[in-house]
C-alpha cells in the first residue's frame, strides 16, 4: 500500500541526509507514538523517550565535535527535525530548544571559557539553555525592550521583566538580552546579552504561563530585581546583542517551517489512516470525494510547502540564505500547516475535537507557529522590504 510518505516525502535529498531521515522516523515510529496519546494530554514526556533522545544523540545535533555534539549541517538538521515534529511538541520541542538560538548564540559569541562550560553540559542532554528576549511590552519590536543593565565594578547589574520564555521556570542557563546604553555620546539604544545562572540571586519565576496548546505549560515570565552578573558573564560584545539576535533570525524562521512541516505531515497521516479504516452508510469514509478532496488538497499544499523550505535549507547550507528567503519558508509552511491541519480534523469529524485525539493536540499546537519566531504580518514586511525597496 502507498504510504503518505512515499507521495509527499523528502523530495530529492542526499543519500546521506535522507538515510538520517529514515532513522530518525523510524525512531519517532518506534519509541515515540506509541505514547502519542499520552502524551498529547499530560504532557509529560516518558523517561524511556527522554533517555533515547539523551543516548542518540539528539540534544546536540548542531553542536561541534569539539564540545561533544554531532555538528550536523543545517539541511542534515533540518531533516532530522522534521521527523521529530511528527512527534508530540513536548518532544520535539525539547531538542530545539537545545539546538536552537540559545546554543547559536553561545557557540558564535560566547569565550571558550562560557562554550566549554555550557556547551557540553547542552549536548549531552544535561543542561537546558533558554534564549531570555521577549517581554511584554516588546515581542516581534525587539529594539522596544526596558530590562536594563548597569554596570557596577566587576560587573552588572539587571532589572526588568520577560515573558514567553521556553523553558523559562526550569533552564539551567538563560541568555538575557538587556538594555546596555550608558554613556554611549550617540543617543543609540544598545543591547547586550549576559548569561544568567538558574542560581543568580535577583532572578525569580514570577509566573508559569498557560496556553490554548495545554500542557505542558512551557512559558514563563521571569523578573530580575538588582539580578547582578559578573564581567565575565557577558556573552559578546558589548552593545552587540542586538545584532547575534539578527544573525539566528534566519534559522530560527527556518526551523519553524521544518516543525510546521512535520505536523502536518502527522495530520496528514492521521487523517488518511482514519479514511481508509472509518466507516458511514455502508462504505469507507476514503471514497466519499469530499473526504479525498480534504486530503488531497492537504497533501499536495505540504508537498509545495516542502519544496520551498528544502530549497531555503540547502540555501542556509551554502551559507547564502537572505532573510527574505527565510521569512517566505516561515510564512508559507506555517500558514500551510495551520490550512492542513484544520482539514485533516473534519475528515475525524466530532472525533477530531474531542481533546485526547492526537489530531486535536495537532490543531492546537499548530496555531502558534504563525507566531513564534516572528509573526506572518513581520515575515510579509520583510519580504515586501526586500521586493520593493533598495536598501
């Protein structure tokens, strides 16, 4: 029998990459789905799924050799991930958090002394970083942040408020990107990121932060009050904050659109694996052409979906990926994916809202990767930026 696979796969990857696909799907089908369910509703990820992840590998896909990860390519990465966004968020979401901007920052930015120290300890699957930007008066205007830091001998000082923070109430490591004008004589905001430990007296969870997805509840609003950091714990340059912020935009938007395409290739799954078996007035739900339209425009919408985001990530392989290329991927298969999933729900009809099928917890996830990483209305104003201006 054609798998969905087989119809909307890979497209024309490299033997080598395509090979890291088929064993990580592969695992997700074996050590993962079976607890989809379960997971899907507490949220809890099982210490068996977590162990694997740990003893594969996972937790540093993107992470150099030298510091005990596997250094994939952004397209060998990128494969990988979205097998893994097959997978329950919870899931997923942990090992990009892991190879995500946090660990990009770091290993661009940070001294040998801050790699060595925290680098490992994040591949190994036994520190859990959290890139520390977003507050709530600043989201997608990241130049519009008030958490400051002043400097004091020896160090700094940092006050403020953040929210929506992966991982915000249980990282080991937070990467905070603070106010750090001073006397600059230019009348510029200037921003620099420090690099805060869990211990850090000053920094408090103020808050865990529920969502529409369920559990787990993994955002979390943090305070720094007179929260002080030594000179060394600056991560770069000072004032220079802003711009590593730039320099991981591109990736993260990439690899939004690679999750986008792994759920919706699920639902997609899902959806067709419920056709062929669910009966109504006497014959399979698969040969109504209404529920075959719903999967077919489902199908043929994640294959361009696929198309153009493997041709973004072999772009970021060669080192020439421009942020508008990024942004249309992001756009594109977030948009597609939330199309996709809403499709693939009716064709489970009242089954698919009931809150412990898997297609339900598809529909809910799905809807923040039009947000995340930057929203579609800020993906179109870079992409127009770069259609119809010269700068």
């Amino acid at each position: 029998m054609t798998t969905v696979e087989q119809i909307v796969g890979a497209g024309r990857l490299p033997p080598e990459v395509l090979e890291l696909k088929n064993a990580t799907r592969e695992f997700v089908n074996a050590a993962v789905l079976p607890h989809e369910s379960e997971i899907g509703v507490t949220g809890v990820v099982p210490e068996s799924v977590t162990n694997h992840l740990r003893e594969l590998g996972y937790y540093g896909l993107t992470i150099p050799e030298e510091y005990g990860g596997l250094g994939l390519r952004p397209i060998e990465y990128c494969a990988v991930l979205e097998e893994l966004a097959r997978a329950p968020k919870p899931v997923w979401n942990l090992v990009n958090v892991s190879n995500g901007v946090a660990a990009r920052v770091l290993e661009r930015y940070g001294t040998a002394r801050q790699k060595d120290t925290y680098l490992r300890g994040i591949a190994a699957g036994e520190v859990v970083p959290s890139i520390t930007v977003t507050e709530p008066e600043a989201g997608s205007d990241v130049q519009a942040l008030r958490t400051t830091a002043r400097h004091i001998d020896g160090g700094w000082i940092i006050n403020g408020t953040k929210h929506f923070i992966t991982f915000g109430d249980r990282s080991d490591c937070l990467f905070v990107l603070a106010r750090t004008d001073r006397e600059n004589g230019e009348g510029k905001k200037r921003f620099t990121f420090f690099l805060v430990r869990r211990d850090n007296p000053g920094l408090s969870v103020t808050r865990v932060q529920r969502n529409m997805a369920g559990p787990p509840h993994d955002q979390a609003e943090l305070a720094f009050d007179d929260c002080r950091v030594a000179d060394q714990d600056v991560l770069g340059t000072e004032g220079e904050g802003l711009k590593a912020v730039f320099a991981t935009f591109g990736e993260e938007r990439v690899s939004m659109a690679i999750t986008a395409l792994g759920t919706a290739q699920r639902a997609v799954e899902l959806a067709v694996d419920h056709a062929r078996s669910r009966t109504a007035f006497g014959q399979r739900i698969a040969d109504y052409q209404a529920v075959q339209h719903l999967i077919v425009d489902s199908a043929t919408e994640l294959t361009a979906a696929r198309a153009l985001t493997y041709q973004v990530v072999n772009d970021a392989t060669v080192g020439s990926l421009r942020p508008h290329q990024s942004s249309m991927a992001k756009l594109f298969a977030s948009e597609a994916a939330g199309r996709i999933v809403d499709r693939c729900l009716q064709v489970f009809g009242g089954t698919g809202y009931m809150e412990e099928s898997p297609i339900s917890r598809l529909y809910r996830d799905v809807r923040v990767m039009r947000l995340s990483g930057g929203t579609s209305e800020i993906q179109r104003n870079i992409i127009a930026r770069a259609l119809l201006h010269d700068d």
